[in-house]
C-alpha cells in the first residue's frame, strides 16, 4: 500500500475529527443484504490492492480518489436507496470514507472486517 504523507495526514486528521463507527451487522447480514440487492459492497483500497484481488461484485471506490470530493462516475456507481458497506485492508480507511461519502448517501456503513476476513468469511475472490 502506497501513502503519501499528506493522504496519510488527512486520513489521521479526519479520524480524530469525526470518525464514522463500524457497522454493528454481521457478516451474516451483510451477504444476506448484498444477495437480495439491499446492499452493495465498496472497495476503498487502493488500485495496486484491488488489482491483486477483490470481492467479486464489489464497487471500486479507492480512498485517495475520494480525498478531493465524490466525481460523477463515483456518485452514479454509489446507489441512493442501499446500504453502502465499505471494506479496506483493516477497516481504518473505510471509516475515512464513510465520512467523505456519507453526504452522498446515508446508508454509508463502514466494515470492520478486511479484505482478507471477508474472503476468509465466504466472499468470493476475483482476480
């Protein structure tokens, strides 16, 4: 994973600041939301990471790309009437990123759980 100093900053920052909670649903639920398209889930690691695998289905939504405010193409791939869980390595920058996006949409729920734990939970992998 690639941080600058100044992404890093403001990830610190914006933390302390006003940091979102992980979601209180399970994983359970989570699949349960996601198989009956109540949810969608998002990806807000970074390319180098997504390209060495990702949930299958997931939305690409890296962290660094949000920094500077929600584009047109991420707003159209960020549903209005769903649950929005986000997933990164360890579950810091999906805090980060429910913050940024929750004015887009406030069904915005932050995973605790990691790439790798959603894997090893049943979510399948692609390459």
């Amino acid at each position: 994973m690639k941080w600058t100093s100044t992404v890093f900053l403001i990830a610190f920052i914006t933390s302390i600041s006003f940091a979102a909670e992980h979601t209180k649903d399970s994983l359970a639920t989570i699949k349960k939301n996601i198989a009956s398209k109540k949810a969608v889930l998002a990806d807000v690691r970074e390319l180098d990471e997504w390209n060495a695998g990702h949930v299958k289905g997931a939305i690409f939504l890296p962290l660094s790309s949000l920094q500077d405010g929600i584009s047109k193409e991420e707003r159209k791939q960020l549903p209005q009437n769903k649950i929005v869980y986000l997933h990164c390595a360890v579950g810091f920058r999906a805090k980060i990123a429910a913050n940024l996006l929750e004015k887009y949409n406030d069904k915005v729920r932050p995973l605790p759980q990691g790439y790798e734990e959603l894997i090893e939970s049943g979510f399948l992998k692609e390459d």
